[in-house]
C-alpha cells in the first residue's frame, strides 16, 4: 500500500481515497486522480492497494476500507478491478465505490460483439510482450543517450530533446520511453552553443527529430539554485541569458520547443508527440 497526500483548503479531516486493482495500480490511480482534478479545493489523503486478485484480499482490503470509513469521513474508492468475485466483495465496502471499468466494459462488448477477457493486469502488464519488450529498449537508450552522454546510434533516436540544464529533458525522454516506447535522446545545450546559434555539431544531421524546451527564468534559477546554492549557474542573470539565447536558436533552426515551466511530465510529452507526430 503507498501513501500520497494532496494539500488543499479546509480544516476538515482529509478524505481518504483507496485506488484498487489487480495490477499494478497506475490505470485506477490515472483515472480516478484525472476525475479528482475536478476538486481541486478538496484536501485528500491517497492509497493504492495493488495486485487485489484473490477474494482473501479482497476482503482484507475491505476490512481496511471499513475501518477508515468507521473513523470519521467516508472514504471514496476506485476501482480497476475484472475478476466479478473480487469486484462484489469491494463494492460492499463501507467507502463510496466507484466501478472505472463496470460502467463501459457492457458496452464495449456489445460494440465488439465479444466478451471481455476478464483478465486481469492487461494495462500494465506484459500481455504484450512485443510491446512490453519496446518500452524496456527504450528505456535503455534514453538511458544512455541522457544529457548527451553518449552518440552512439543516435540515427535511430526517433526525437532528440535538446534545452539548457534543468529545463525536463530527462523525465520526459523517460516518460515517452517507460509509457509510449520513444527512442529519445536527450541533449544539454551550454553557453559555447550559442555563439553561432547553429545546432551542436552531433545534431546537425538529425534537425528533423529534436525539439526544444525551455523555461522562465525565475523558475529555472529556483530549481538551479537547489542543485548548486549561489552559483553563476543558478543566477537569474543566467538562466535568463540561456533560455533567451535557446529559444533564438530554435527559431533559427526551425526547431519545435515548448515552455515547459508550468507542465507537468506528462503534459510536456504529449505535446511533443502530438507536435512531431510520434506515436507507437
């Protein structure tokens, strides 16, 4: 079980929220969380409850759901769970039971004239093992190919991010790797790059794949100053010339880039998929 906490307005006791499943927990914790931005005034406390398969778990999770319930607020509870035992068995808790998958899984069999599977952890799991087997790749090479630390194979990177120090390079090349299979590279952009404002060298056959972040400069020098207190490298002045100077030389080159100070990973990902047209 994992805790996570947002914080919120009020001084009532934060509601609890069980996020259950068969697997691994990400689709309940996706969905249910993409439902709960809805509120964002409401201060919650969150669990995940993964791998439910067995109808002795299920009534053990029960019984900790009843106990929270029997302390004060009811709880609210996500579930991504298929088996029809384990699912009865959590709906009878005492939290309001919300069924991610009840609700439509009628209705895509009616649409697809087949029954569902009723197997559970094919979201996450390695069902697919083509798939699976992509990701795990990909992983490896945005791990060696992070912050330009290698250029080995750099012709099968299908994008190449490139930014100053601290702007999201690397968890979003992990991001498209672990969750959409992106050979991405990543590559830091220093001070000498920008006094031709051409690419660096390595890029310059590869323009076509890179896209560009960048940042506000109170931001990044906040986030600099975490990493190196009182250094030029974290200095509003220089952050400032870096991203100025960075996005100058993605206009030049014609280069995509986004701003991605105030998006989240999994904002900034799908933006670059959507605007390099990647897909997998």
């Amino acid at each position: 079980m994992t805790d996570t906490h947002a914080v919120g307005a009020g001084s009532a006791p934060a509601p609890t929220v069980f996020f259950l499943s068969d697997s691994t927990g990400i689709t309940a914790e996706t969905l249910g969380n993409t439902l709960l931005t809805q509120f964002p005034a409401h201060r919650l406390e969150r669990r995940t409850i993964p791998f439910i398969t067995t109808v002795e778990q299920a009534r053990a999770v029960v019984h900790g759901i009843n106990r929270v319930a029997a302390s004060g607020t009811r709880p609210l509870v996500f579930s991504t769970t298929v088996n029809p035992e384990v699912r009865a068995i959590l709906a009878q808790s005492a939290g309001r039971f919300f069924d991610l998958f009840d609700a439509h899984i009628g209705q895509l069999e009616d649409a697809l004239g087949t029954a569902a599977s009723g197997a559970p952890g094919q979201a996450h799991g390695v069902g697919d093992a083509v798939r699976y087997q992509s990701r795990m790749a990909a992983v490896e090479y945005a791990i060696e190919h992070d912050d330009g630390q290698s250029l080995r194979a750099l012709e099968r990177a299908e994008l190449i991010l490139i930014a100053p120090s601290r702007c999201g390079k690397t968890p979003t090349t992990m991001y498209l790797a672990l969750q959409h299979g992106i050979l991405a590279a990543n590559f830091p952009l220093v001070e000498e790059d920008f006094d031709t404002m051409s690419l660096p060298k390595p890029l310059l056959a590869f323009a076509d794949k890179c896209f560009g972040l960048t940042s506000q400069p109170v931001r990044l020098s906040q986030i600099r100053q975490e990493r190196r207190p009182g250094s030029n490298y974290a200095s509003l002045q220089q952050c400032s010339f870096e991203l100025r100077n960075a996005e100058d030389m993605y206009r030049a080159n014609n280069i995509p880039y986004v701003n991605s100070a105030t998006m989240s990973v999994e904002e900034i990902s799908a933006t670059v998929l959507q605007r390099m047209q990647l897909h997998h």
